[in-house]
C-alpha cells in the first residue's frame, strides 16, 4: 500500500488560533505531555496502524477536551500521571469517534486535511478505530482507573447512540428542535461533559462537584455544537478547512435549519422540506435558496442566541469556584466555545 | 428504511447440533438466562437499532464463549449474576466483531444468514459494533466489575490488533506460519481465552487457576480456528452456510494454504504464488487447481494435526482438575472445536 501520509501538508490555517492558546497557558506543560504521551499510544509493531498514526498525529487538533479536564482539575490540584492519562484517552476516544464517523458520513476533509477513509478506505477507518477505542479502555482499566473507565464507557455508549440518531434522522426535514437537541447531546456534548467530569472528579473526588461541572460540560457542550452548526452556514472555507453546506450535503438538517423551518410560515416550510426530501437542496446552485431561506426565518439570529444561551447557562455553573487562572481559562473556554472561527 | 428482517428464514441446518447441546448440558439454565438478558441489551427507544438488533436475535449463534465461561466457572461454583453479565459481555463484544469483521471482509453471509452490512450498509455496521462494543463495556462497568472489565478490554484490545495484520497480510501469499499464528491467537484466540480466564476468575479469585485457563482457551482457541480455515477447503456448503473457497476470496490466506505452499518445491509454490497474487486463484473455475495443490501438498492433512496438536495441549492443562460434569464438557469442548461440521 502507498503512504497516503506523503501527501500531506499543513495549511496555513492551523497554525493559529491565539484565543486557544490563551486559555490553554495554565495547562500548557501538562497538554505538551499530553502529546507525547498520545505519541506512545499511536506506536505499534504493525507497520499499517503507524501509518494511519503518523497521518493522525501530523494534525494534532485543538486537545480542547483535554484542556477542559486539565484546567477543571486544575482549579483544585497540580495534574499527575492520573489526569495525563485520562486526558489522553478522551482525546483517542474523541479521535476514534471522529475516524468511525468520518467514513459515516462519507467525509472527505477534516480541519483541512484528508480524512482515513479518503486515504485509506472505510476498513481501514473502522479498523483504526476499534483500536483507539480499546486501547483507551485498556490503559485505563490496566492502570487501575476504574472510576474514569466509568465514566468514559458511560460517554462512549452516549456518543453511540448519538450516531445511530444521526442515521436515523438523516436527510429528515421534520426532525424537530427537541428530538435533534438529544441528537447533539448525545453525540457531542456527552464528551465535553465527561471531560469535565473526570477533571472533577480527580480534582475533589466523587460528589457534588463531579454532578456539577458534568452539567457545566454539558452546556458547554451544547453551545459548541450549535456553533459548530452555524458554521456550515456562516463559515469561511479558508477557516473552516471545509465547503459551506457540506452538514446539509451529508444529509445532516441541524439547528439553523431546523429553526427557520419552525419559524417560516406552512407554505414556505413545506415547499423548503420538499427541497431537502428530493435531495435537490444538496445541489450547489441551490444552497444560496437554503441560505436565504435560513437567514429570512431568523434561523442564524436564533440558532446564535441559542448558543449563547446555553453558554451562559454554562457561566453560572462556574459561579461558587474560587477566582484562579484556571477558572478564569474555563470562563475563557466558554466564550470560545461561541465566538472560535472555526 | 424498509425491514431487511422481513427476508429472515432460518435455515435448517441451524436447528441442531446435538454435540454442542450436549456439552451445553450443565449450563443450560444459565445460558438460557444469558440469551434473555441479551435480549435486554438490544432493547433500545431508538427504531434504527431496533431493527438491526431484531435481525440479530433471530439466529443466536452457538454461544461457545459464554459456554466456555460457565463451565469453566461452575466447575468450582453456582454461577451468579456475575457470571450471567460477563458471559452476555463476551458474548456481545464477539457479536461486535462479527459485525464490523464483515463490513471490513465485505462479507455477504453469516451462518447463512445475510450480513449487517448486505442488508444496510457499512455505516450502519460501524455504529451497530460501536454500539455493542461500548454497552458491554459500560454495562460492565456499571456493575462494578472491574476486574472482568479488565480482562475483556485487553482482549478486544488484541482482537482489533489482529484486524490490523489480518488486513496488511491480505492477498499476500509469502506470509509465514508464524505471522498467521500471531494472527489469529490475536483476532480468534483471544476471546476464547479471556472466555475462559473471566471463569476461572469468577470461580477460584486471581491465580494460578486464572493463568492455567487463559493458556487452556489460548491452545482452544488455535485448534478452533485451524479447524475452521479447514472448513473453508472441505466444508459442505450447506452445512457451513456459504461457499467453499469463502476466505480466499476475501484475500484471507490461511492455515492449509500456508502449510502446502511451505511443503510444495520452489517452482510450484512459485506458480501458485503468482496465482494467488494475480487474483486468478479467486476465480470459481480455479478454485479446484488450489484445492489440488494444497491436498497434494498435505496441507490439509498437516494443518488437521496443527489442529488436533493444540487440541491435545489444551486438554493437558485440565489435567489437575478434580472430575466433573462441567470438566467432562470441558473436554467434550475440545473435542467440539476440532470436530464439528461447521
């Protein structure tokens, strides 16, 4: 087999992103080791799982649910071996997830670069994956962390279920706000949340605190998914590392669609839903109709409020911490959940 | 989504296999109890899964690794729930490989049955393995079982290791006995050991008796998968529930073809060689030439003694144990896995 890794180069995009590296100053060192450590989990005596590897590795990611258990126990303590290796393994299960789905939904590009399923074939990604996912339990299970293990296996199946909503509501113009709510909770906003809750948990041991940051993740979470939907609509190619439109082209209706469409009178919607049911939405002459149809029925004004609604629901979580840098970073973290470009 | 299920029939050469019924014998209240809880497992609010599960309750397999727990552990004592859950865990986790192995061997049937993947499609199989992988682990968990959390997670660890070579040693006719060994002790070996280990567990506690049982399963393991490539020559169609020459097809070179070529002279196993690398051996009309090479060059034969060879090494380690009905279907087992029909 050729190494598709030989075709890679960074874009220029990635290189930045300033409002990151200001909140992730207190946990530097500790994200630095985090790293390293992700470097080990990626090595094998299997030639073809080290070229998948190394393709992974060369685009390191933004690390922002290690970051939030970092800086969540941080609050608290100074990190040890416990938290660098749960940290690690969320950021495998977060890869894991975005490997299986990647050649779900058939995606060509990620952050820019081309995705396993692209380079290699659907295989290999489901593949690759399993082995992320059990190497992550594995080392946490081997090293006696059996109360992280809880919670990441509790996430893990959420994240599942959250993929099989996606499937089932796919290409479904009359999925509504609650039921795509629970599609996004699942999907997303359960890792945010258990990042957060390991970091409690390490942090101050099981309690009220672990309950309590669980649902400032959750939050947080949902903020950032709503976001990330916003982008496909308002978003810069150039920043995005993806075309506008490509959520609506891989069958996903998400929230800005999903408002405008309850806010737009019967006609309208029904003549919108009999786009998106023929498929013909997906085609790009048409994307600039959904566009206007989207912006003409508030569905970014809302879609926007609503994440900031959540994101301040998120805020007040955090109200009986003590000041420190790192509580300030997750206030930080919050705010770039909502106003990131990308 | 229409419902595949509708075209279910259960073939009739599933309907009895008197040798396994009747090493089942002891178990057979507990395995009963296993196959109901399972049921539980697959209920879910979500229809996708739903339908998905249903297509796989309909023909419950042989349930050989939760057979083997529950001998092994009621050797020593009564099984409780403890051993009810686990033996569901194994059983469940070998359900998840069996999805995404045919979805990555683009298999098109199961036991005569048609595969996840024939009747949805790929993404559907990712997920549906997702989703049993990671409810096994979570239920596991859940319950506080950690120390059988930890030995299925280093399993399926290995198992999705074995995924790995048995993909780079696709097609690839120059592979050595011992990289396929290496092979399939990771992806088949494996979960027969840990099936056996978690009993040995569950029964005496951490010991000796767990490291004896895991080496018991591991040289299992081997004779049952051996057993099984030999199939692939001289199995009866209908008895097996798909064609001879299955794996070939699929790029898997196995046991007996490895054995004739490493006894054929250079010239020979130079032309079958090239055969195999060109494809042409895939072809229906020389599947016969294959089977003539390998009978010729005894590897059939000689991979029947690899087979019953660490049949007799698993049926050695038993030796110290006390005379039981659990111990005779242990040994019966044995026998099971070098001389079933399918």
């Amino acid at each position: 087999m050729p190494s598709p890794t030989d075709r890679n180069t960074t874009p220029a995009f990635l290189a930045r992103d300033d409002a990151l590296r200001r909140l992730q100053a207190p946990v530097d060192a500790s994200l630095r080791e985090v790293q390293e450590r992700i470097g080990d989990f990626f090595t094998t005596p299997i030639v073809l799982i080290d070229e998948v590897s190394r393709h992974l590795l060369s685009t390191p990611g933004k690390k922002f649910r290690p970051t939030l258990l970092l800086l969540v126990a941080g609050m608290k303590k100074e990190p040890g071996p416990k938290e660098i290796r749960s940290a690690c393994v969320l950021e495998l299960i977060h890869t894991a997830t975005l490997i299986h789905d990647d050649s779900v939904d058939k995606s060509y590009l990620r952050r820019g670069i081309p995705t396993v399923n692209s380079l290699w074939d659907d295989q290999v990604s489901i593949i690759m994956g399993d082995y992320l996912y059990t190497k992550a339990f594995h080392s946490l299970l081997e090293d006696g962390y059996h109360d992280v293990a809880e919670i990441v296996a509790r996430c893990a199946f959420r994240m599942s279920i959250g993929e099989m909503l996606q499937i089932e509501q796919k290409s479904d113009p009359d999925v509504t706000e609650e039921a795509y709510d629970q599609l996004i909770q699942e999907k997303t906003a359960s890792l945010i949340s258990a990042s957060c809750e390991v970091g409690a948990l390490l942090g101050w041991g099981p309690g009220e605190n672990q309950r309590r940051m669980a649902a400032f993740g959750t939050d947080l979470g949902m903020a950032y998914q709503i976001t990330d939907d916003l982008f496909d609509y308002v978003g810069d190619e150039r920043v995005m590392g993806k075309e506008a439109g490509s959520d609506l082209r891989e069958g996903k209706i998400t929230a800005p669609l999903i408002r405008a469409l309850r806010n737009a009178p019967a006609e309208e919607a029904a003549r919108m839903k009999a786009l998106v049911r023929s498929g013909e939405a997906l085609r790009p002459a048409l994307w600039s109709d959904v566009l206007g149809f989207v912006e003409k029925h508030r569905g970014l004004e809302e879609s926007r409020q609503r994440a900031l609604g959540f994101a301040e629901r998120a805020r007040t979580r955090l109200l009986s911490c003590d000041d420190s840098p790192h509580l300030r970073c997750l206030l930080e973290a919050v705010d770039y959940a909502v106003q990131r470009d990308r």
